[in-house]
C-alpha cells in the first residue's frame, strides 16, 4: 500500500524502514506535518501516516478522502487530534498504536521530577561556570512525601510503580481504578483530595473534553502551597496562562512539561536561529523552576521500534482485512 508519512524525521524513517521488512508498503516520506495546505502531497496514497501535531481536522479529512485516502496510521496513542466523527462519516478508519512503551513516558516524568527537584538543570550550568555554590540548589526527599498521579493507565501505572519504589505516598484520580496500583499501595481519592495532599502532581490522562484544562486556576488554587506540577499528558489538560500567574505568585512551586497547548508551531523542529513568537511560551523559559522539553517522553529505542512494529501491522491488517489492527473509533470519545 501507498503510505504518505507526515512529520517525518530521520529517526522515524530508520525505524519505519527497519519495520517495513519486506518492503511491502511504498511509505513516502514528507517532512512537512499534515494540514489542508500540504494535504495534497498524498495523492495517490491509500493512507497516511500522522503523528501528533499533525491536523486532522474534518477539512483536512475531506481533501484526503477526495485523494483516495481510505485509513489514517497514526504514530501515537493518543488521537485527540484527530476529527473522529468526520473520519466515520467519510468511511476512513483510524489506526493508533495503543501502547509502546508506558516505561519510556513514566520514566521521563520522574526525570522531571528529579531534575526539578534537585536543580540538576541549574547545577549543570553552574558547575559548567566553575560555579560551585549549592545556594539555589536545595531540594526534598522524595521519600515519605506524597505524590498524586492523574490518569492510572499503563503509563500511569509504571509512574506509580517508580514513585512506591522512591518510597513515596501514591494518591491516584481516575475513573477506573486500576488494581495493579492499588496493589502497589496507591489510594483512590478525588480529584481535589488528590490536590490538597500531594507534594508532586503527575498527569497522565488523555487529553478529552472531560480534560480539558483539568488543571485551571482554580485546581491551582487547591494545590499546596509550593507543589511541583509535571505534564507528560497533551498540552490542553493545563491552562498555561493560569500556571504562569501561580508560578509568578509562588503557589505552585516548579513546573516539569514535556507537552504544551500551542506545541503544534513550536515542537519536533529547530528553531534555534529564530525566533519564539509564543510569548507565553517564551514567559513560560524564563522561570528557574521550570523545565520544559519538547515533546520527548516517547522518544527510547524501545518504544520508536514498538512504533514503528504496530504501526505497519495497522496498515498490513487494514489492507487484508478493511480494518486496522487498533482501530480507534467514534465511541472512544464519549
Ligand atoms: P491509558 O489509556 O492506558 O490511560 C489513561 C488513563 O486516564 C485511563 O486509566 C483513563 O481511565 C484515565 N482517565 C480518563 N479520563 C480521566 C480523567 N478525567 N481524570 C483522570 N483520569 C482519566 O493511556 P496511557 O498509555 O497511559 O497514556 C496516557 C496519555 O499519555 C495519552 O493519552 C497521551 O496523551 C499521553 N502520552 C504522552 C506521550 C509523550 O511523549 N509525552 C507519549 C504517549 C502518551
């Protein structure tokens, strides 16, 4: 089958590639990410491959479908960028790739939070200066202190693991509990007793109306005084504006994001020799108790080779049997 791959980078054709083994499908790779100005480019494909900044709105779904494209493979677990209502009505099923490594993820989450924590990111520059004051640097033990995870899915899950390992106390939020980690000692409470009792709060939730801005001002305002926030979710679960302002106020005591609302012109691209045009993104850097990184929780050998895997086997099933092998489908987001 005729792939057009979008947003892609070099790492993700050697991975794409070392799946593609015979080379059964003709995967065309284009830097450039799906919008309705580039979805022209996949003329003649049958599907197309999409990562998470990639549009695909019921517009953009409509000039693909008028190419002749009948599935979207998308690069992700999560699909909320994705027009799910538009895709069924125009018949193009929707592939994602469910799960590839929930370790990767966590384990970027708790880098955060011990960069965080213990200023690695101000040590590393420091001591690169022949600075060697520790003033600035003070940090906790995470030990005995109380973390709150949000979401306690499979990446949720491996967070909880970690953090019961540090020594922690794990409060969870989720609709469904999940017994593995009740069984690793965390308890379900709700959202604000979650809130009011954690040191670190970790969210790991899809991005879905029910999520949207779970974390506004005032769940900022229900926080402890001085807590650490880490986002590894999407961007839109926070109100950055509301952050900053807790931020600025000294509520919230540092801030870990590996995702950000308006990532979409900023991430997966070098744009060192520019400008950021974001100005609250650009407000966001100035912080010394904020770390941000770009969109790379995923990024482990591991999970890009797992990607890769279940990403063409999606494609593979969709050509034998008129369906991906993890369909996503309207349901899911209700
Ligand atoms: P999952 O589907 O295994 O778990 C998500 C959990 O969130 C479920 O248990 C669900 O019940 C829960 N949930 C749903 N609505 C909720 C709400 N309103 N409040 C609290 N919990 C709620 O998903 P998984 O694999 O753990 O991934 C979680 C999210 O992590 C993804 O949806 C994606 O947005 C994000 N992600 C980020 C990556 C990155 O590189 N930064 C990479 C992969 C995923």
């Amino acid at each position: 089958m005729r792939v057009a791959v979008y947003s892609t980078r070099p790492y993700d054709r050697r991975f794409l590639d070392g799946a593609n083994v015979p080379s059964r499908h003709e995967l065309v790779y284009l830097d450039a990410q799906l919008d309705a100005s580039t979805a022209a480019a996949a003329d003649g494909a049958t599907a197309v491959c999409a990562f998470v900044n990639d549009r695909l709105d019921a517009e953009v779904l409509q000039r693909l479908h008028a190419l002749g494209v009948r599935l979207v493979a998308l690069r992700s677990a999560g699909f909320n960028h994705v027009d799910l209502e538009a895709a069924a009505a125009l018949g193009i099923a929707v592939g994602r790739v469910p799960e590839y490594s929930p370790h990767a993820v966590a384990e970027h989450a708790v880098a955060l939070v011990l960069t965080l924590n213990r200023k690695i990111h101000r040590a590393y520059a420091r001591v690169r200066e022949g600075n060697f004051a520790l003033e600035g640097l003070l940090g906790f033990d995470l030990h005995g202190r109380t973390v709150g995870v949000v979401g306690t899915g499979k990446i949720g899950e491996c967070f909880c693991r970690i953090m019961s390992g540090f020594g922690c106390r794990v409060l969870a939020f989720d609709p469904h509990h999940n017994p593995a980690c009740e069984a690793l000692g965390a308890r379900y409470v709700t959202l604000p007793e979650l809130l009011a009792a954690s040191d670190v709060v970790s969210l790991h939730c899809p991005l879905t109306p029910q999520t949207h801005h779970l974390i506004d001002a005032a769940a900022l305002a229900s926080m402890k005084r001085g807590a650490m926030l880490i986002n590894t979710s999407r961007g839109a679960v926070v109100d950055t504006p509301a952050v900053i302002a807790a931020l600025k106020s000294g509520a919230l005591g540092s801030l870990g994001l590996d995702v950000y609302e308006e990532e979409a012109d900023l991430f997966f691209r070098d744009l060192s020799a520019d400008m950021i045009r974001d100005d609250v993104f650009a407000r966001l850097l100035t912080f010394p108790n904020v770390v941000v990184t770009g969109h790379q929780a995923f990024f482990t050998e591991e999970a890009l080779a797992a990607i890769a895997g279940i990403t063409l086997a999606n494609i593979t099933a969709f050509e034998d049997h008129g369906q991906p092998q993890h369909a996503v489908s309207v349901e899911r987001i209700v």
